[in-house]
C-alpha cells in the first residue's frame, strides 16, 4: 500500500500543469498607476493592462509570465521564467527575469549580462525579426532589429530568445488576433507515417520542393529606379549569370526528406529532430549564399526568413552535413538545414511566406543599405498533415527525442533490480560480483553521469520545494526524461531496499568516489580509519546541512543557489570540470579525498544522501541476511564494512548502508563467513562421532 501511495503521489506532482509565479499584487507593485491590472484570464494565463481615459477604459496590453506558455528548457534543465508585456500592436513593454537556474550566470558571468540582455527587447516588435549579436550590427526598421549577445553565454540567451518569442507570439494569436482568430493551441501536424515514393522532378511539380532561379540581370531589375541600382559591378558584367539558384524542401515531412536523402542522412535528421519541430532544407548555387560569409554555424540566417500570419518564425541552423539521394538534379554547393522548434507554434496546414531579402550597400563610412525582398510561399499538401489539433505538451518531444537513451537507461535498470532481486545467485561467485558492480558502476559514470547528464541532485529537492511554495507544479521535470526515470526507479528503490540503492550504485559521483577510494587502497595509500564515535558524529553534517538547504529554498532562492554548491556533482558530472577552478578545486579535492578516506562526502556531507537516508525509513524489508551468531560472537562483516554500517550487535543502519553488498558476498562464502564455515565443520564431523559411538556398543 505505501509503495501504491507513493508512485501515486510522484505521479500526481509531476503531471501537474505549468504555473506561474506572479500575484495580481506583485503586478500593481510592477506596473504602478495610472496604469490597472485586470483579473487573469480563465483561457489563456494572461493579465490585462488598462489605463483611464477620461470616460474610457483603454488596454495597454497583457502580462504573462513565458514559463506558463513556453517552459523551454534551459541549459540547467530547468526553464527561464521571464515577465514579459505587450501592447496591443505586439510590441514589447517590458522584459524581466523572474527567475532562472543557468549556470553561466550564477557563478560565471553573474547576472548583470543576463539582465541588461532582456532590457533590450523593449520597444521592439513580434513583427520584427529579432537576431541575436549580429557581427553587423543594423538600425532596426520595421522588418528586423539587432540585438547584443552574452560573450560565453550563446546557448542560454538563444534559449531566453525562444522563450521570450515563443511565449509572446502565442499570446499575440490569441489575444491580439495576429493569426487572424486562428486558435494556436489548434495545430496540424505532420502525418508521418504518410510516405510516398516521388521523384525530385514530381517534388518540385507539386510545389514540394520550391525553385527560385535569380540571374544578375534579375537582381538588377530589383533595383532599378533606386538607390541601389548600379551598385553591382560584378553583375553587371555578367548580365545572364546566375545570382543565386535556389531550391527549398520541408524536409521533415517523410514524403520529402525520405525521396530527398539517403537514409542514413534522413534518420541522421530524425535524430536531432524534437516531437513537433519542423526543418527546412535548403540548397542553393551561384554567387550569392544564403549563409553569407560572416555567417556563424548553428545561429539564426538573416538572409532567409520566414513568417506565418503576417508573424516571423526563427530558424536555426542545425549544423548538420546532409547527403542527397539525388545529386544529379539539384545543387550540393552550399546547403543547409534549418530547424523550427515545436514551441514556435508553426501550423503545417497554414501557407508559410518565406522571404529572401537581397542587401546593397552604397557609401564608404557610414553606407546606405538599400534591401530587397524575393518572396515565395510554401503550402503542403493536405494528404501530408492532420487537420489542426490541439498542441502536445512540447515535454513529449524530449522523450520521443531521446528514446534510445530511455531505452538503454530502462535496460540497465531492469538488469540492476533483477541482480538486486535475486542477490543469492548474484552473490554466489564473489569474483562474478566484483566485475557485475565494476561494469554497471563504469556504465553509471559513462552513460549515466555523463553520457545522459542524469545525476540526481539535491537541486531536485529544492526546486520541488519552491515550485510548491510559488503554487506551480512540478511539470518541468517531464523536460528532463531520465531525472523522471531515475527518480521513479529510486523511490521504488527505497521501499524495497533504502538510501543504499542510488548512493551504492546509481550515482555517478558517488561511483567516482568509489573507483578513486579503491585506487588508494591498491596504491596502499595511508588509509584515515575514523573512530566509530567521531563517525557517529560526522553523519550527522549531512542532516544539518540538509536542513539548511532545504529551510534557505522556502525563504531565499538566491541563498539556496549558493548552498547547493556545496554538492560537487554539478561541476564533476554536468559541467564536467569545464569551471571556475574554485569549484573544480573542491570538487577534485573531495575525490582525492576519497582515496585515503573511503567516500568521505558520501557518507559525511552529502545532503542528498541525507534525504535519501530519511525517505529511505520507509523501507519495506531488512533485505541484509543475518545469522544469530552476527555480532554475537562474529564481527568479520562489521569490520569488513567501510561504511561503518554495521553496529557491534550485527543490525545493519540501512540508512547508512550503501549497498555494496561485501557483508552479503560474506554472508554467502563458506571461505569468508565464520558461522557458515563452524556449520560446515560441524556437519562433517557429527556423522564421524555418531558412526564412533555405533561402533562401541556393537564391541560390547
């Protein structure tokens, strides 16, 4: 019944729905008079602004918060959660970080970049394409708009500028009418299991594959009339040459990608593809790319852009080297594989108005930049997309993304519970024991720690804890597939078995720790014995410093941050050692400390393995075999123990114990264990004494 509760309750806090943080009262104390907040909507998580005029009540635009919307996973896992206003006409009144868990700004760069970034959204416009530390910075117009980077922070502002993008426009079609009344929860989807056998030249019949031809004589006509005209020497002397020759597929629908790709290249794609994202293949030849020459791998183009009622839409380049299935019919000099992420709301049965704006520059100093626009529009089919539908939790494209590694990490698990579950057979070589918990405890490391970044943390705790003191749930794990497997496995784990699961055999710190202690001890390193009293007391750093955390997370998130450090996984596992040398310092001295003191943070100062110790209280069964003759008389195990786990009457402390299983490897061995050996002895000697005794009284 516990072990039912409990999958119950994980299941139920993890399923529940995004909320925001934000109070009617914290938003009037934001957004003073002469300026009204409005009740927040029932349909969308919005509040409206108003503002008196004379007898008039006007709206100013809408507050909302982009994790309610858009709860893009940053770098830490953990989404961005920005306050964002907009006006009526889809400008930008405000942008702030509400908060935020990325690494590079809480002890690298600190947050002031990170708040000066989002400040320079204001006054810009969801109708601009926003790009993000263009090499050239340009005046922004009404089509575009420049803004800075974070030198050492590219992928977590990337992340905020999706966040902030897509948040906004699903507040503009819903509320501002953008998408002319189009529902943007109500998206078609690609079908794809829909896949025909079609020729490029059938492709590019059915408008599948888009074909732009553009001599110099063409572009020239562009700028005719204007300032731009005459600008291109180049051009000009080769009239009929060929400018640009472009083709433009949606290779993402299979009927496309799998006729345009090998199928190596196609499950390639697949691969780096989220449930719901959608990429754009583009392959072109002639004098002008659609890459540029100061263009940066896996950035935004800004010489191909792309909108959706009348709303531009991001896409990034993937950075991925396709092959062609047909290289004879289409161009394989410059191509490039753009993404749209699910979160963008891309409605595959809506036209799509791709654009290819052409630049001249005329003057030295300060030139002129006279642009042109080459349009062209992209409809799929029907038979290749579903009817509009409502969206899937974009968590699910995350799970779909990484199914391999769920799979492998699902297959391991199993493999470690069955060896738990029948420990007598796993146990009854000890050689085999050794080399099983050698292999999974590499495989824990590699592909565990840092293959698939699945170190549990005591940062899940206290991000449950502030989620549940803010009255949002805790969905943002979902974003984090194999912290949800993890976590479901060790609660399961500490029912049946307590604490020593997780610490003894699935953390990849705790796994290093172990590897560099036996190290020490085969260098015959000067062992610390520690004295049972004074270990006694250095367990209880743990509870305290549990304590403290978990207190300083319901009053202080910027204190909490601070605490956590004391844990070293995020640095030894997730940034793996890429930081501050500090951090590296301390978590690299914990290590060699290990090597003369056998996994000292683990069983001292991990305040992870202290909540696991109290969750694990509700353990289900004394799973350690003893005999009657452990403690009293024989101490082998409680001496062999190195986690001093064992106390002097032969009861097992699981909630110190780690689950090594030396005790029980013991236990089984008629080499190791005295009681079994006296046993042994004795069934071999009574037949002797007995067949003695017979003897006698037949003599007599």
């Amino acid at each position: 019944m516990r072990l039912f509760i409990a999958c119950w309750l994980f299941l139920f806090i993890l399923g529940q729905a995004w909320a925001g943080v934000l109070t009617k009262a914290e938003l009037v104390r934001r957004f003073p008079a002469p300026l009204v907040v409005g009740d927040k909507e029932v349909d969308v998580p919005v509040w409206p602004l108003f503002k008196q005029n004379a007898t008039a009540t006007d709206l100013v635009g809408y507050v909302f918060e982009s994790v309610d919307l858009a709860p893009i996973p940053g770098f830490s896992g953990v989404p961005v959660n920005l306050l964002i206003a907009i006006n009526p006409q889809g400008s930008f009144l405000e942008v702030a970080v509400l908060s935020h868990h990325e690494p590079v700004f809480l002890d690298g760069l600190g947050e002031a970049p990170l708040f000066q970034f989002v400040q320079q959204y204001k006054n810009l416009s969801l109708k601009q394409n926003i790009a993000i530390g263009a090499r050239t910075k340009r005046a922004a117009d009404t089509t575009h708009a420049d803004i800075d980077g974070v030198s050492k922070a590219t992928a977590s502002v990337r992340i905020i500028n999706q966040s902030v993008l897509a948040s906004a426009l699903k507040v503009s079609r819903k509320k501002l009418g953008f998408a002319q009344g189009r529902d943007p929860d109500q998206l078609a989807r690609i079908r794809m299991a829909v896949v025909e056998k079609l020729s490029v030249t059938q492709m590019l019949e059915q408008g599948l594959i888009q074909h732009v031809r553009l001599s110099n004589k063409a572009v020239e006509a562009l700028f005719a009339g204007g300032p731009g005209a005459g600008l291109d020497a180049e051009g000009a002397r080769d009239p009929e040459g060929i400018f640009i020759d472009f083709y433009l597929a949606y290779v993402s629908v299979p009927s496309v990608g799998r006729n345009l790709l090998t199928e190596r290249s196609w499950n390639k794609l697949r691969n780096r593809l989220d449930e719901g994202d959608h990429a754009m293949l583009v392959l072109s030849r002639g004098r002008y790319s659609v890459l540029g020459d100061d263009f940066v791998r896996g950035t935004v183009p800004d010489r191909l852009l792309l909108k959706q009622d009348g709303l531009p839409i991001d896409m990034r380049d993937l950075d991925l080297e396709l092959n062609l299935a047909d290289t004879a019919s289409l161009p394989t000099e410059n191509n490039v594989v753009l993404r749209i992420i699910s979160q963008a709301g891309l409605d595959a049965a809506s036209p799509l108005a791709f654009s290819l704006p052409i630049t001249r520059s005329k003057g030295i100093v300060y030139p002129e930049r006279i642009t042109r626009n080459v349009d062209l529009s992209y409809r799929l089919p029907a038979r290749f997309h579903t009817t509009p539908q409502g969206s899937d939790a974009s968590w699910r494209g995350t799970w779909t993304g990484r199914k391999v590694e769920l799979l492998s990490l699902l297959a391991g698990l199993a493999l470690l519970a069955g060896a738990l579950a029948w420990q007598k057979r796993l146990v009854r070589d000890s050689r085999q024991f050794l080399w099983f918990r050698r292999v999974f405890l590499l495989f824990t490391i590699g592909f565990i720690g840092y293959y698939a970044q699945g170190q549990l943390s005591i940062v899940n705790l206290t991000g449950a804890i502030q989620a549940a003191m803010a009255g949002r749930g805790l969905g943002f794990f979902l974003f984090d597939p194999m912290t949800v497997i993890l976590w479901a496995f060790v609660l399961f784990s500490l029912l049946m078995w307590g604490r020593g699961t997780f610490c003894g055999w699935l953390c990849p710190f705790g796994a290093l720790q172990e590897f560099t202690g036996k190290l020490g001890q085969w260098l015959r390193l000067p062992q610390w014995k520690i004295r049972p009293r004074l270990d006694a007391r250095l367990k209880w750093i743990k509870y305290v410093l549990l304590a403290a955390i978990l207190a300083s997370s319901m009053f202080s998130s910027q204190l909490t941050d601070k605490l956590v450090e004391l844990e070293p996984f995020k640095t030894a596992i997730t940034l793996n050692f890429v930081r501050a040398w500090p951090f590296v310092a301390y978590a690299v001295g914990l290590l060699l400390l290990s090597s003369v003191s056998y996994k000292f943070f683990c069983r001292y100062l991990c305040p992870f393995g202290g909540a696991l110790a109290l969750l694990g209280r509700v353990r289900l069964f004394s799973w350690i075999p003893r005999r009657k003759e452990c403690g009293t008389p024989c101490q082998t195990c409680r001496h062999r123990c190195e986690y001093h786990a064992i106390a002097p009457d032969g009861k097992v402390d699981y909630g110190e114990c780690f689950q090594c299983m030396d005790c029980v490897v013991i236990y089984a061995s008629d080499e190791k264990c005295a009681p079994l050996m006296l046993d042994i002895k004795r069934a071999r000697t009574i037949p002797i004494v007995r067949a003695t005794v017979e003897e006698s009284s037949n003599a007599a």
